[in-house]
C-alpha cells in the first residue's frame, strides 16, 4: 500500500513523495478549532488521529478523546507527558496540532520539536518575538517539519492570485490593501464565554487580541500574494466594543518590500462582516481582489480589459498547481475545511519528502512554515510598538 | 468510547442515537465521485473506509484501494462478492456507498440489501421504475437504512429554505422554479473520456442523460425544499451539443401538488454556468432563491420589505437544526464535501438510531431517502414519456 | 446653432443627421411613463415638450401640461384634435409620443402618422395583429419615421451584447432564456388603482395583461440580442395571484431561426424580483447573462477562459457604437432614463437623417421600430393560441 | 402654468415652494462635467439652458454654445462678462453652475453671488480655505441660495442610508470607513489630456489632485451618512504611477466626531476600480455598506439577524423623503444623471423657497451647501500639512 501525494496527472516529472501508512497525528488542544483540523486532516486520507492532549482535566481529556475515538491511554492531561509518552511507542505520532491559546504555542511547539516530532502550529507563533526566533533556529537545525495555522493561504484562489503575481499579470505591484472585518465579538454575552475570555487576557493572548489573531491573518496574505514581506507598520488600535484589556479593532498603514505602501484593518465589530478576510492588490497592468466571503472567486483586472472572474475548474485559466488542491467537481463550491485540508497534505507531504530525501517544487507545496509564523509574531509586535509610541512608523 | 450524534448542545430533549465505534463503510465504484464520499465521511468522524470493489479488474481494485489503504483481502473484483464476503466478517461492512454507472445501482444496491448492509446509492436510483419499486418495498420490509445521493439537500442553506417554506415564511407557494446549468460537456474530447462515454450510452445511463444524471437533482430540491411533490412534467429534449444517442439538454413545464405551476432547465451547454443548481420559489407573501455557485447565501424576500441574505452563523435567525450541519466558524465558508459529510452524519444517525430503536426527529435527521430516490425514477421516466408523446403532459 | 447627432469623435466618415433646432414633442397619455420619457427626452438635448393630450377630462389636461410648461392652448383634451390642431401649425409637433393604455395604441398611433408626425408608440404596438399590419403598411409607404417603446434594447450592454453575437463571440447560439420577474402586484389594494386596472381589462389592455405588457419585453430582447427571430411559441399561462379576468404569469417554451430551442418567463408575482427582465443566452463557444436589475454589468463567458464583466467605459473592450450611448463618466452608473434618452436619441436621428435623406449605419442607430412592435403582437397572438389549445405549439 | 416642486403624494403638510415657470441656468465651463448637469438638469422639468461661458476663445465658445441652443447673445467669452450681462436683463439667469478648473471656483462663484445670483459650483469649492470661508460669509449675509456639486449624496441609497444612522438603526456609530478607487489615469496617454493636465497642475488644481478631486467626495459622505463632522486626518500621500507634480493616491486616518475613528482611501490606480465610492459605517448595533458601482442597493446589517439589501421601490422599507428621489418605476435602474437632477431639483426647490420666504424640512431638501464646501477645502488642507509634517495628526 502506498499513496502518492502529487495526482499523477499533475505529476510531471519525478520523483514524488509517497506514503506507504497514514500518518499518525496527535492533537494539543480540545476547541473548535482542533475538531476543525481533525476533520479536515482525515478528509486528506493522509491522517488518522492517535492521541490527544485535549484539557487539563484528565476526565475532560478522556471524554473529548473520546469523541475522535481515541484510546484511553492516549488521552493526556498534559503536552508535556503526551510528547514524552508518545515518543517512547513504536506506533507514535508522526506530527501534532497545536491549538492552544497562544502563551502556550512555544512551550507545546519546542516540546513536540524536541522529541522529533513534526509541528503544525497555531498563529500568532508565539507572544514574544525571540519566541519564535528560537523555534526558526530549532527548525533549520534539525531540518524539522514545521507548519503555521495560517489556513486561508492555502485556498485555491488565493494560491492562484499569488501566482499571477508571480507571473506579471498585473505589473509591478503599487499598492496593497488588506483586512479581516469580523462582527461576531457583537453578541451578547460573548465576552464571558471560555473561548473568548482568554483572548482577551493579555497572560494568554500576548500583547494583542484583535492584531494577533485575525490582523496577521491579513498581514500574511499580503505578504503571501505579492511576494513583498511587510517592512513597516503605523497602527491606530481601538476598543469599540465594551472595555477591554486589549484592543479589539486595529487600522494600520503599512509598506512593504520596495515602499509599496498600504492599509490593512482587523476588526471584530463590523456588523455584518463574518469572515471578511480580503485583499485589494494593484499593479502598474492590473489588480486582484479576493473576499473570504466567496472565496471560490478571485476578480482579475487587465486595465484596457474587461474584469475577469476566476474561479476553480480544470482548464479555465487556472494553474494546475491550484487545480491539484481542488477536491469537488467543476462548479461544486468549497470551503475553510479544504484550505485545512490542502494544509494538511502538504504538510503530509513535506514530511514524506523529508523522509525520501526529496525537495518538493515551491509551487506544488507550499504550506505557510515557521518563518511565515516569525514574521507574523514581528508585525504583532511592531503595531504594539507604534501604537504605544503614538502612530510613528515601526520596522516589522 | 462512544460519540453523541447530536451535538449536546443542540439536543434539548432525549435520547439520541449514539456511536461507540466508529462505523465501516465499503465502496462500490472507483471514480472522483467516490474518492469526494470518502473524504466527506472520514471527515465526519463516524466513518472508516475499510473494503471496496473498485474496479472489475482486479489489478486495478487492488490499487485503487490502496489509495485508501484499503486491506488487500478487502479489496474485491466485483460487488457480489464483496457483498458475500463483508457478510461473513465479524467487523464486516456497516454500510456500502454505491457510485457505479447508474445501470449497475439497482444490482449493486440490492445485493447489499439483501446481506442486511445499509446503502447509500448515487442518483438516479435506477434506470427503471420497478427497480426502484422493489428497492422501497425490500428496505420498508426490512426496517433497512437507505440513502440516496441527493448531497445537495443536506446543505445549511438548502435546509434552510426548507424550514421557511414550511414556516410559512413565504405564505403559500405558487411558483416553482428549478434549473441544473452546466457547461463542462463543452470541453474539446470529453466525450471521449471514460467517465462521461457511460453517461451517453443509454445501456448504462437508462432512458436519458442529462435529465437523469443532473436534472433530477433539480426536481429533488423543488420538491423538497417547497415540500409539494412533482406531479407532471413537459418535457422538450434537445442534443445542442455534437450529436449522441441521450439528451444533453431538457426544458420542463412542471406541476407539483396543488396544482402549483413550474419550470425545469438541465443542460451542461451553458457557458459560464459550472454548478448552476438552482431554485427560485415564490408564494403569497414572499420568495426564496438559491445557486450552488453561491451556497453559502440564501436569499429571502418578504414583500413590502428590504430582501434578506441569510448565510451560516450561530444566532443570525438561522434555524439550531441548520446550525448543527455547520462545521467551520461563523464567516467561514463551506462546500460541496460538507454537504456530503452531512449526509454521511445523517446516514450514520439513521444506522445509530435504527440499531437503538431511537426515531431521529425529521429536523434534526433528514437523509435523502430511498422514496426520494424513488420519485426521481418516476420523474426521469415521465420526462421522457413526454418529450416521446411531443410535450404531453405526463403524470410523474 | 447645429447639433450634431454622432459626436465627432465617434463619427469617422460621414456624412451625419444634425439638428439646427430642438425637436418639438407632443405627449399622449398623462402616466408616470409619459414623465420618465418626457424627462429622458429633454435630456437629451434634442427635444422640447411643447403639446400634450393629457386627458380625456379638459380641466386635468390643463392641470398636467402645466406641470410640463405646455402653454394652455396646446393642451388638448383629445388626440385626434391634437393632432388636427398640431398639424395646422408652422411650429407644429415634429413627433409624438404615444402612452396612453394599449387598446389606444393603434387609433392615436395610426392619427398622427396620418398628419405625416413621427410617432414613438408604447408597446405592446396594438391588441390586434391586423393593426399592428397597418401601420407596418403605413410606415412603409409613406417613409415615415416610427418608433416602439422598447427601452431596455437601448441599454448600453444590451447592445453591447448583440454586438457580441453578431460577432460570433460566443459561437452559434443553441439556446435562449429570456424572462421579466416582476412583484409589484403583490402590493395590497394595488389592484384597485386606476393605472393597474386597465391593464387586468381585456378591452383595454387587449388579450393578454403579463404577456402583453412584459412578456413582450423578453421576447424582444432575445430576438434582438441573438439576432434570432422567435418562430414559435407553447404556453403556459397563470393567474396566480387575486383572481383576475386576464393571466398575471406565463411560461412558454420557444423555438427561435434555426429551430433554436428556448424558455420565457414573466409574471408579476415572483416576491424580491422588481425589475428583474433578464436574458441568458448560449453558444458553441460561450455565453451572455444580463439582468435590468444590474444593467451596468454583462457577464461574457468564453468557455475555457475566466468569466468575462463588461460595463460601461472607454477602452475596456465596449463597442464605440455602444460606448456612445453612453452619457456619464466612467465607472458611474446608468439607469432607465438614459435607456429611454437613448431611444429620444436614436428617434430624433431617424427623423434628422429622414429629413436630410441620410441613411444611419444600424449599428450607430437602431431603436426599436415599427416591424418590432409588430413580432411583439404576433408573439402575444401566437402564445394566446397555444395557451387556448392546451399548449400545442404556434407559429408567431 | 405652475409646478409643485414636493410631489403633493409626498406632501402632507405645506406650505410648498412652486415655481410658476422654469428658471433660467447660465453655465461656466464646457467640459463632460458640464454637459452632464445641463442634461440632469433638464430631465428635473425646473430648468433652461439659456446662458454660458463655455471657453474663453469666443469661436469655442460660441459653437459649444450652438450644441445647447443657447443664443450666439449670450455665449460669452468670459464669466466676469456673463455675471455683468446677464444680470442687466430682464430675462436674465437665475442660476449659474460653475464646473471650471478648481482655482476659478472662486472668482466665478464670487461674481455671480455678487450679481444675486444662485450658484451650483464643483467641488472642491475653492483651492484656500480662506476663499471658502469668504463665500459662506457672503451666502450667509445675502441669504443667497448656493450649492457644491456633491452629487453623489443625492442618491437615494445614500440619502437612505443617512436616515437609518439618524434614526439610530444602527446604533452609535463606532467606525466610518470611505474610499473612493478609481483608475482611469492607467489610461496610456491620458495624461496629456486637456481636461487631465490642469488636474495635476498645483497653479490650476490646488495643493492636491487626488484628494481634492476624489477624496472629497469620499469625506463629504462618511461626514454626511453618519452625521458625525471629520475633526482630525493623518495623511500618507503618493505618486503611484508617472511621476507628477501632485498625488495620485492618498491612504487616510480619520477621526469624526466623538473621537470616532476611521480611514479613508482615494487613488487613480486601483485597476478594475471604475467609479468606487464606497462607504462603510458601523455601530453597535448594526452596519451599513454602499457602493456607487452598484448604487441601488445599500446593505444595512442589524447585528443578530440576516443582512438587508435595501432599493429603491416604494413600500419596501424605503423612507417617504427618499423615494421621492425616484424617477423610475419600481426596479428600474437609476445612475449618477439622476444624482445630479435631484441636486438640480433641490436647488431649484432652494430657490423657490427663498423667494416664498418657506423653510423647507432638511428631509425633503438637504443639496449640499456652502458649509460643506467648506468642510471639503479644510479636509483637503489638513490633509496636506498632514502628509508635509510625517503624517502627523491634523485638526480639519
């Protein structure tokens, strides 16, 4: 039995990572967002879910362990314990999922690391900066396979944008534009339920709430799309809502690589935005647009030419290295589930690679590593930095 | 170990059926659309992929199923013996999908049946009415659990509409408007390929093509969703695209109960239309409207007020029972596979609830049925009855 | 003082139809439809307002020309004596407009081509096949200037679109779906108001109410777009809403030239469609979708390539002979009333190049005309037919 | 012959301004913006050309004259003349529009208030604010009536949209997001336009291009919808294309009233960006988003329940004061010529009013006024000592 992870019709030329077992996944972490990533590392067919640290609370543990059908015995009350158990067993995890709060991304990430064990970790990174230097460095050294929990990077379209990018389709890029406008921080009572109560703590959320968790989600598309790391911030934070101990709505002027300048919004009280993760990117030819809201959709602009709707489906217009991470029929739409899932294979797949020795074509997998995770823990920490020093420019 | 299939924070009243293993599903079919149930039940938790009859050829069966990592000795050349043999196992099959050319559903279906296993089969059915006859009256005999491949009912959206219909939101329906518009069939040789040769081959595909294989998705949502059966059909059947022995395009004058007019449109020769499912449904005081292409957003009219676009999220008057289908976060988007995975969930509940003698609320478990997939047999035949008898009408 | 009618930088070779004065316009008929015209005229630089037959009653005629500025002695209290009078005059009407309700159509129509005046008459042209004969006969022999209410064919992108078909953009057209959703006679009581209860009496509004009065409209549009004739007709008609003595909905099956197979929908009781007149029309190589209710916008699919957005705009692969047509800045939206000032464009170029004996290139100037206005009669007389022989098919 | 200038439907409690004949217009200027207000002006029914200064060569002047029909008497060569003519006849204008480049706004608007006369003139009102602040001095001493061409708050949407903050629908606003993305300047060549190069001249355009030109407009509606004056800006200008002596593109920190916070973005090279004026407005309680590029609708989101999609169409939520603003049927289409008649309509209605000595309610007639003119100019001058002192905060 052996799976090859690149289709072979999009597999032109050898050789490609193989798997001959589905990979063995731990998971730290018992929230929505760890069931998220289960279903979606299972949906891979490249992942089966062994063990857990799932809450504190040994009995809690079991019982969420439970709901994933994993063995009583590894159900842990403790990362600590899981990577030192799991280390020890034959048949142990290949690779965990951390999705704690973020003040215990580091310590989880570098006890998993330290035990050999692959890592697929939360944004932000880590709270502090030489945090997440110190995972980078323990990343290049042991050559470990190491993955961010940045998701939307991994939708089709927004794979796509990138590599029209890359191609020149829309010249040389001038102006970037990015934002996550949410509204769900509205309800009423939603401060005091568990799940919000600790990002808003800045012991456990770090040093932002609003910038860390959804703001670099947009900082790494704009990064991600135009090729151009962000260099500068000027941040202008906000409490909208009720009082807080952090901000929950940031604006912030940006340049990236080049000077090309920009904005970027995150915000969690823009009634009727959902999941309002968007960017706007223009060139001296053309621009882009892309809305997580419909997010099977990317709007093409050739100035001179009417608009272009692209959209998923072999052989109009799309990259085959984005076709191969489009799981439905023609027409048949997609969602977040599948950006986990693309994730989920190719972080399978760099760990298949790793292991035959092979190195993998940027462009057929390209899941969002450490650095990515590194640079989105500096552009935290330069909006906290100009804020606090009245809006002047910071370099990230 | 054991799964509550209703998530407990929706189940306000009790019991529920629940799970203390996670089920064994074989496959019947080797193609995309098998690869695409998998990963949707794998997604849901309740579900292993564990033997297969995916191809005749037995090489091949055995590399398909690895793939799967499917056992070597669960990988079957045929599904008679699969059936015959899963039957003998202690961990045999709980359930089999069938997802064969459609004049092998009716043999594959009952095989199973007839072993005891649950089914979900592909649309249509059967090629025959009386096959599909004999299907209701074996899994009414039998108490058997049977689902039909309608995955497009179990979309949030969809349910969604269902439940205002039948609310009253939109007064009483007069209208009923439904159409399939597709446009892959024009796409240089793909006539020639494989998996569309069988859908023009009357011997495999039945009576038609276009009209079975897409139209009748159409026909289940009109009826399901506006809760009045198909009652008559008109059918005008054309061969716009290069000539072949089935329709690959069908305009329908419709009747569902009470009388209430409609229209029908299927075709794959609609440029720019790649899964253009579509309903339009009107009453007294108000209208629904829905596409595919668009999932995720519902639109509602109430007359003498703004329009309202309802979309997933926990407390935007989204009904709990529609709720409970959403795995992704608030904003977050979700696709064809969740839909699957729905069904597959429901399908799981069904075998739970049977097993422990629950009855399952028809909100909060509505699987497409084999009765479902009955009337889409007797709409196909109507249909070409009619096209046969130049535009009578004819009853379904 | 002259006015060019085809701006200079459009018009390459000449010569071209100008004006030396503004035209003089005379209104029959006092409804919300005579304004908008009215208003749309006068925009355009072309016309004055100067005559009106307001009202049957003398007192309201004079009440409603004042709104207009009419000097008193030029509203008439009957359209044969306006154009008796009108006629007598050196300063006389040079054209007319005809809005009144539709049994009046022909007589007023027929009055004031008898005085040698241009007539602008709403549709649909007449109740009667034989009168819309006449005044085809009328028009002919005298060389008079006529033309048919049908606005939205000078839309900016419906032309746009057939200029797109005649070119072959999309291939040879095999299917055409037209159709107007309308709501408005959802609204209670609105049955009862005098602009709406002519149009439910078959004396005056003539044998169909939807049909006549919006069906007409979609079945122009696709005529016109695929350059198509409709040939044949089935269908289906509907009182869906408060009994009434003429249909409030239709649906009916088409053939147009070249057997080409087709839908048509109208009907006033589709809840959150207001203006919804739309047309989807496909070929063997792609595609075109417009809707009123976003008239700026044409969808283009070539298949193979991303879906195509025309609007309006200077350079971005719009027509000249469209681009002309329109009057704001780029990027700013349009709506009926320039579609109306289009058609006041293209009527008074008719009778400026009628005058100077210039013949206008059809793609520079094609408003509706009279051989229009009588296709829409014949369509309405063919689909009666069918819908009285329980749907059989009728030659238009 | 007299018009009421408050359609008595709408009027429940007078008394009225009437105009007992159409009031005579002088135009200054003749470029596309010119002939775009005299054709809305005209479609109101309240207005004649009658009077211009339309070049300063006298043979220009003249044959733009002769495309309105103006008389060869009173095509001036200069506005200083036309203000001195004009005002000796009997006949002479009511009203004068000025649409010259920006650094004549001020002399011309000064001449004709000097002559008693009523003027419309282009923003941004002058290039000082010094300048600025004369002319509401002397609109204020005469009482004269005086409007700034803000067009865009006269649609309906917007005027909509003002009513619902008003009327605290969605709550206390917390966040005013504007932009206003063009591209049009991509255009090859364009730069050596006539009516482009005093755009990017500093001696006829001012201190600003962009922001002048476009960010305005964008300023003016963040200000207008949510009622709450812009205090302070902190401004990032560039030039994003060909070098040029003024900003192309400039990215804005806003703070309204109440400390309230937003951004506000304006640029010339944002392709696929054709006329992008767009506001977002959130609450605690709700959200409104407007687009001018699909000006129609306007979304407003009350926190808890589905998104509304607001239009214009009687009896459907829309306020008696805003759908008086409609001239098309219900679901008709409107663009910006409309915007403008209804600036044009409220104007003639402000002077009519003055002469009656009645107040008209700021619901039935608010066009924008001298005061926002002035609000315009001091933006645009805070913004550029923003941009010269590092983006420094700046009191508007």
């Amino acid at each position: 039995m052996s799976s090859c992870l690149l289709p072979e019709n999009f597999a032109t030329t050898g050789p490609y990572p193989r798997l001959n077992r589905r990979l063995r996944l731990g998971v730290v972490g018992g929230g929505r967002i760890a069931s998220t990533q289960s279903a979606a590392a299972r949906m891979t067919e490249c992942w089966d879910i062994v063990a857990g640290a799932l809450s504190s609370d040994p009995a809690k543990a079991q019982k969420r362990g439970s709901n994933w059908y994993i063995e009583p015995n590894r159900c842990y009350a403790s990362f600590e314990e899981m990577a030192r158990e799991e280390a020890k067993r034959t048949d142990g995890i290949d690779a965990v999922m951390v999705t704690t709060p973020n003040h215990l991304h580091f310590p989880a990430a570098k006890a998993f690391l330290d035990e050999g064990v692959a890592v697929l970790c939360d944004k932000p990174l880590t709270n502090e900066v030489e945090e997440a230097q110190t995972l980078v460095k323990q990343v290049n050294t042991r050559g470990a396979v190491f993955a961010v929990g940045y998701a939307m990077s991994c939708i089709p379209m927004v794979r796509q944008a990138r590599e029209l990018v890359a191609a020149g389709e829309i010249g040389e890029v001038n102006q970037i534009h990015t934002e996550f406008m949410q509204d769900w921080m509205m309800a009423e009572g939603v401060l005091d339920a568990d799940h919000v109560k600790w990002r808003l703590d800045p012991k456990q959320s770090g040093p932002t709430s609003c910038t860390g968790d959804i703001g670099t989600h947009a900082a790494h598309l704009g990064s991600f799309v135009s090729g151009l790391p962000l260099t500068h911030v000027r941040a202008d934070m906000h409490v909208l809502g009720a009082p807080k101990a952090l901000e929950d709505t940031v604006f912030i002027s940006t340049r990236h690589a080049n000077e090309i300048p920009g904005t970027l919004l995150a915000t969690r009280y823009a009634s009727g935005n959902r999941g309002g993760l968007r960017f706007r990117i223009f060139g001296s030819q053309g621009g882009l647009e892309w809305d997580l809201e419909n997010a099977d959709y990317l709007k093409l602009s050739k100035f001179g030419q009417p608009d272009q709707i692209i959209t998923r489906g072999h052989g109009h217009g799309v990259s085959p290295t984005v076709e191969r991470l489009v799981r439905a029929g023609r027409g048949f739409p997609e969602g977040i589930m599948e950006a986990w899932a693309n994730l989920y294979l190719e972080f399978a797949m760099a760990i298949a690679a790793a292991r035959d020795g092979i190195t993998v074509d940027q462009n057929w997998g390209r899941h969002p590593e450490v650095t990515d995770g590194l640079e989105g823990v500096k552009f935290i920490n330069a909006a906290v930095k100009s804020h606090q020093q009245d809006g002047s420019w910071q370099k990230v």
